[in-house]
C-alpha cells in the first residue's frame, strides 16, 4: 500500500470538488495521502492541504480523475506516458461517458481500486503527426476542420490508395471509443466495445455520395491538405489545437503508449448507458 | 442605350479574364463602354484601360459579373442597394451554379442584355442581426459556425415557441436559393426553385433526431447563443464574419432589398443543371 | 343544435371505449344523441344502445373520431367527401400527433365544439392515381414501396423535367401534415405547419447523393414505374394498398376535397408536441 | 488437369451468352470441357451440346460465374457446401462488383485459374435461422423488411443486451463485403476489406436517434420480432425469401461454410471500383 495516488479533478465545479473530497476520505480511510494535480489544487482551496505533483513531469501509477470526458481527455494529453499509469474514472455531473464510476459509489470503488479489484483495460490510441511540432496521441479522435466555414479539401490514402477526397467542413478520424463522439454527431456509425477499428467520418462533404468508412486498427493513413484548400486546425481529443496549413500531410498510426484505465463495470449495459447519454440531450 | 455598364471580374483567373475580354467586346459593339470595378482593374492590365468604378459606392443600374458563385455574393453583398441594380451572371469556369450565362454564349446574352430581352427575377434575401455592427444580407446563407470543434450550444425561436436546440457544429440558415450550397452538404433538402422558404440544418447535432426545418419566407427567427456556449462566428454567405459571443442574440427576417437578377434560361433544366453540378466533384 | 354528431372509435381498445363513453354522455349533456359509426358499434357493446351510420355512404355535418392517426386517417379515406363534414379529433393512448384534443379535457371541448368554438382549419390533401381503380385523396403521404426487398426503379418528372431518379426501396410523397409521419423517419425535414408544400423523399436510393425535394403544393407531378423495376405497392395513408407493374405512371396533384378538422389549439407548442412524440419512441 | 470444371450463366442475357462461350473455348484451348449448369443450358441453346451438372447437387470443385451479384449470390445459395468448391468470378454487363474478372480478359483469367495463379480468398459469411425450414447462409446481407409499409417492431440481442429497439421498415443485417451493397444505400458505412465486421443498419426507424452499429466477425445476435409487430421477410443476400411473425426470433451467426472465391486482382484500387460503382448509378 505505499504506492502514490493522483488527483485530478475538474475545476470550478462545486459538484467535482464534493466528489473529490469524498474520494480524498476514502484514500485517507485506507492510510493513503493522495497527491493533488496543482492545476486542481489551487483551484479548490479545500484540496490545497494536500502535496501537489505535476501531471505533465510527476509520474504517479495510480491516478483518480473525477470529473467529465474532457477532465480524462486532457489528463492522457498530459501524462508523459499513460501507459505507466493506471487511471481510475469518477464521472461528477451528467455528462462523462467514458468514466464509469458514478458518484454514489465512489467509497466501494475506491476500496476496489486500492485493493486490485478492478479489470485492467487497455485502450488504443491514434497518433497524429504533422510535424515534429504538432503531434500527439488521442483517445477518442483527430479532428480536421474548417476555419470560419472555408472549404477544406482534403485526400486521405490509405495502402496507397486514395480512398476519400473530401471537399466540405473537414474530417474526424475516430477511434472505436470515439465513435460515440464526435464522429457519432456527424453521421459516423457506433461501434462495438470489443471491436478494435479507424473510423473516417467525412464533414458536411459536398461529395453527397459520401459515406464514413471503417479501417482496421493497425491502419497507417496520411491526409493530404491540398494546394487548394483554404487552411484548417487539428484539434486532438478536443484538447489540443494544431494550424494546417496547404501541402500539409497529416500521418495517422497507432499510437505506441496505450490509455490504461481501470473499469468496474464498463461492459455491463454499454449500449443502455449510450443510448441514456443520447437522450440526456434531449 | 445611355445607361451605364459595370464588369465585375473574379480575380487571379486567366479564364475569367478571357471571359471579361469577350463582354467588354460584345459591349462596345453595342457602343458602351463599360466601367471596370477597381479591384477588379488592379487585378488585370488588359482592363485598366477601361474607366473604373467603386462596387461599394457608386450606383450603376446594370452590372455584368464574370466568375463564380463567390464573385456574385461578394458583389451583392458590397453594393449598397443591389434592389436598384439588374445583374447579369457569367459563369468562367466550372463551378458556379448561381450565374446562367456560359461562356460559349457570351456574346448572343450581351445581346439579350442590352436589348432588355430577359427575365428579371427577383430574389428574397435573408437578413441576420446581431448587433448595428454585425449585421447583413444574404442570397444564399447565414452560417452560424463553431471555432476550432468547440461545442456551440444554441436555441432558435420562431413565433415565440423554442423549435430548435442545437448542441454542436453551429446551424445554416438558408434561402430557398442557397439550399443547394452549404446547407445541402450538411444534409438539407433541395428546394424547388419556384417556391420561397426559409431553411434550417443543424451542423453536427448531438442530438442525434435533429432535422431541418422549413419555415415560410417571412418567418422571424431569433437565435440565441446560450450563456453555456463557446464563442462562435456568423459568417455572410460565405463572405462576410462576424465573432458571435454567449449571451448575442441574432434575429434572421426578410432582407428589404431584394437581388435582381436578368436570367436566359435560369428555369430550364434545373434539376439536370443542379446534379451535374453535384457530380462534378466526383 | 338539430345538427346530427357521427362518432368514430378505434377498435379493440379499451382505453378508447372509455374516452367515446366520456363524448357520448358530453354529447347528451347537449341534449344530442351521437350516430355511432357501424364498425366501431359492432366492436364495442357499450355503444350498441346507439344508432348506427356507415361513415362511406351517410353523410353527417360533424363527426368526433377517437383514437390514434390511424382512424382519422382511415375515416377521411372513407367519407365519400371530407370537405362536406367537420372532424373533431380526440387522442386516446400515446400516439397520435394529428389528434389535438386529449382525453383529460374530452368534456370542454365537446362543449366548444358543439357551441362552435373552435378554430376550422382546412388541409391540403394530395390526390395519386394509377388508373380509376387504383387512386385516392391522402392527408399524409402516397408511399411507394417495394415488395420483398425487391429492387424498384422509378422517374419523378414535374413540369416537364425528370427531377429524381431512384433506384431503391421507393419514394414516399407527402404532404406538410405527413413530414412528421414516414418521411421524417426516411430522412426528410420537418415542414413548419403554416406552410404549404409536397415533399418528395427517396427510400434508400442507391444513388447516394439524392435528397428530399421539397415543391410548391400546387405541383402536378408524374412518378413512372420503369420498364425494368420490380413490381412494387402504392399504399395512401397506411390505410389503402395497390399493386403497381413497370410501365404504371402514377400521377400526383392536388385533391379538390381538402379535410376540414376543428382545431382547438393546433398551433400551441407544435414543435414540443412534435419532440415529446419523438422522445415517446426512445 | 483431369480436375471438373463447372460453368453458371447468368440468364436471358446476350452479353453473359458471349462471354459464357469465350470461356468454353478458352476452356477447350487446355482440353477442359466443361459441364454448364442445367438451369444456364436451357437458357442458352449455344451451351446446350455441353455436358450438364445440377448446382444444388453435383459437387464440382471448381466453378465459374459469368453474370453479375445475383448470379454468384444464387450459386452460393445453391451449392451443397461451397467451402468444397472455388469460384471464378468473371462480370457480364456493367453491374457486377463482386466479380473481379472483366469480360476483356477471360481467356487470360481462365489460363491462370487452370493453372492455379491465383489468390484464393475465403469469404466469411453468416447464417440466419428463424426456424428449421426458414434458415440460410448469406455473402452479402440479411434483410428483415416490412410488407406494404406496415410498421416492423425488432428487437436485437447480442451478449444478452438489447442492443437495438427498431419501430420502422426493418433492419439490415450485413457482413464486409455486403457493407458497400443494400446496407450502403440505407446510410450505413464502408467497410475496408480487410477488416471483418457486422453491420446492423436500421432501415427508417421511428427512432430517429439509431445508428448504424458495427459488431465483431463472431458475434451472436438474436432479433426478436415484438408481439406487436406487423409481419415482415427475412430476404437472404436478396434471393431466399421468407415470412415472418409476431413472436419470431431469428438467431444469426458465423455460418461455418465459408465461400471460397479464386481473386485476380481484388484487392487493387478497391475503392477506385466502389466509387465507380456509385458514379455508374448517377
């Protein structure tokens, strides 16, 4: 039990902060002194007596993230390898589909957690590359897209054959996690949990014929911004935001460091769960 | 015959520019001799010898553009009263369903032109508000767009009654007309050309059972960015952008002054015309 | 008050019994004693004490359906002249857009209605035929369908031109009040209720590039069955089926005999009734 | 080369005729006369001198297929057990795109398939069974489709989870390789090839919120034909029919008899020949 745990906890949000402090009580109930992100720690004055670490430089092999998508989505941005850690999700609030622990149950899970009893899954990411610069590894998608509506037009090859030339808002290259996201939003299909695929979702394409397409995982792609696109932005998990530019070539691959997130009950009723998130838009 | 003639030219194109050459020809046959738009005389020497004018000031009854669907959009929206302009529309190049004229019959429609022997047809424009600063007309659409994939969160009222709520890319607001354009590749219908509506297509809903709306043509439409948005943009038939904020309210009616437009044969073979259009980004 | 009340109830419901009972006593608070329709007296011996009318041949001023869509669209079929005849419409069960008054309020608006205050308002219907056997007026849609899964092949021409050509599932041709209904679940818009239109919608085309067109409601259009489709069906309104072979044209325009339907508050939160009957689906 | 060769032709077709005869002699030129199926040589008097073999019982090890999708779909559906059987597949006609072979090249393809120059590519395929007698094995799709345009209430099952809850026309049921066929035109994805998958596609659902889902190659799905369904048919790869009722519950899984099919040139410029495919329906 003399391993570091992590928080990262989603700021100004009253509801994450009861959340986290409840996670905070659980820990210390089983003698551990869980370490706060800084960013968390000086955004809630209840967590600043706890020690700090970094989650861009400090690696910790246990982390709790307590929050929405978005909190876990940044979280693996800037981990410098998640595959050395094991994260624990804490949905706060409504949205959050990717984290499984709800916040009712948060004492039992912490318990689990601590004592092994979870099922380790590993998720593959994709990497994307432009340049040396402008690169990184994203759970759920690599989106291109339009600046202020220009038309982006884009070719992406795959073995060598150019399988989509898309002329319109852009493209999300998704991964099987993702394929409830955004790509979901613009037409793409839901795919399976156990199913490890790409998926290509063109947007709003003034090619009508135009339909998403689904790649095996190990697929290595390269996006083609031609000459006579206007210019657009790489947005990695909605995180991180890249300028493309004309005569750019974005190359897409499995990413070598996976997202290693321990789940309780993340295949039970997956597709129940999907469908709530859906209609909690309604 | 001693009304004066303004050419618009798109720029940078050495097709548009023989295309000019050829109306200004057919012109002075007819004895006129037409005024260059300045920027489109800066743009080509073989037009600096004609005498300029200002699109965006001066009033000239009979204007001439040579170009694409952009080159008439852009005209429209820079002159300061289009209701009391007759324009002719001279497609150079492929793309370009809004304009009539091709080039092969360039001189015969100068002709028709000068002689008054065409239909004039009178086209509703829209005209969205958001505050004495940003506001406009437009032939084709109102796009209310995201900035870099964040979440744009909107509410559209109509008579008072809530009849959208959009969570995603932005929403199109668009003319009978300009459903063929943006509006069409981000899943609306087509509209028949003969009958006057307002349309609405969501970009990339979340909610997944969105689906376009058709209004009458003299509906009033308020679109609100909620407090919960990201900060947007409203871009003017794809010529004009504005940065939307949350809070900004823009209200959508009917633009009083209406394009004019001298079609040949803009009713002929619309659909055959409309699907060629479509597979010519095969 | 000497005018005669017919009443029409969905059959094999109880829910729907209890709502007719609920009419009948409203009606004879009025001193009237309704003429239940024969089909709906036979299935239910609570209104068998009643006399009888047969909604195909008799003719009464008002009639007061109770049910789901499927009976008002089922009694409108059967009149031998809707435009002669005022409907009321009372919903019993959960689905049953085009049926304003719910069953809470059946006894208010029996009085309202007996005492004339309502709004009437007057629906376009479209008429298809085949040949005088095989024709009739709909309120919804005219849809034409395959048989099996078997590939159907057919041209849509309106004034003239070939608008649509499918090869696929069909085509659904609808009405304003039908964009709710079969259309909107193949994928077209939602027709503001104030406007007038026909809606044409393709039943997955293999033509991937087809969308919904939408015309002015006065339109006259012509839909051929080609030499070398399938046979398919032509069903109008869900109620009335027919056989339809290659070389068939069916033509489409306006029925002169509109429905004439007593509203009481039709226009209120068209579009929050419309979501909830979506969301009743979930 | 003292191996049986087999020969089906597609039916009442000039082209498939011509074609069929060219791979007869090319045949003859390396001293194989091949035996035609019975139903291909009373359509053709050219190939009645021919010996003759029965499809559904003779067990021929190698077979050619000169037609389009529909003459290799029926043969699949035909033979005994194909996995015992390797097909050529050569295109008669503009339509074919599961057959690889053009007919400019038979005699070449017909050389190197007696010689065994050639990739042999297995097929999964999957089976559906509602009852003893209602069962078969399908390349492309299993389609569960209204009759009439009557409402279709499905339910799927997979790993004991409702997956799916359709209230519409139906749901399409397809593997890889029939993703680009019936599935394609009812708005689901491409699949790539080499990926193997299955694809459900809800065919105009109610629930204007489906989408597409895509499973595992082995999954084992159950669709449950609600008692308060119309009845439907269960159309397998478009040429076994069967009627299903309220109560029926179709099992489908991996059929363990794969197709076996000899591959010239497949897998080059795949989706180059797909989106011919589409164009060639324009």
């Amino acid at each position: 039990m003399d391993e570091e745990y992590g928080l990262v906890v989603k700021p100004d949000s009253i509801i994450a902060e009861r959340v986290a402090l409840r996670v905070v009580r659980a820990l210390e109930r089983h003698g551990i002194t869980p370490r706060v992100d800084e960013y968390s720690r000086r955004s809630y004055r209840s967590l600043s007596r706890l020690p700090g670490f970094n989650v861009k430089r400090d690696l910790i092999p246990k982390i709790i993230v307590v929050g929405g998508d978005g909190t876990l989505l940044r979280t693996l941005m800037e981990l410098p390898d998640p595959s050395k850690t094991v994260i624990m999700t804490v949905r706060a609030g409504k949205k959050g589909f990717l984290l499984d622990v709800e916040s009712y149950e948060v004492e039992d899970r912490v318990e689990d957690f601590v004592n092994g009893r979870y099922k380790l899954v590993e998720y593959s990411r994709l990497h994307a590359k432009a340049t040396a610069e402008r690169e990184g590894c994203v759970l759920n998608d690599i989106a291109l897209v339009m600046d202020r509506a220009k038309l982006v037009r884009l070719s992406v090859y795959h073995r060598g054959e150019r399988i989509m030339g898309i002329d319109g808002d852009g493209l999300i290259i998704s991964t099987t996690v993702g394929s409830t996201a955004y790509s979901l939003s613009a037409g793409g299909p839901i795919i399976d949990p156990s199913l490890e695929v790409i998926v290509l979702t063109p947007l709003n394409p003034v090619q009508l014929y135009l339909r998403p397409i689904i790649l095996p995982p190990d697929s290595r792609l390269e996006v083609e911004v031609r000459q006579d696109s206007n210019p657009l932005y790489m947005v990695l998990d909605g995180q991180k935001t890249y300028r493309l530019e004309p005569g750019d070539i974005v190359t897409v691959d499995s990413c070598p460091r996976k997202a290693r997130i321990a789940r309780f009950k993340w295949w039970e009723n997956y597709y129940e769960r999907l469908y709530s998130r859906i209609f909690s838009y309604l």
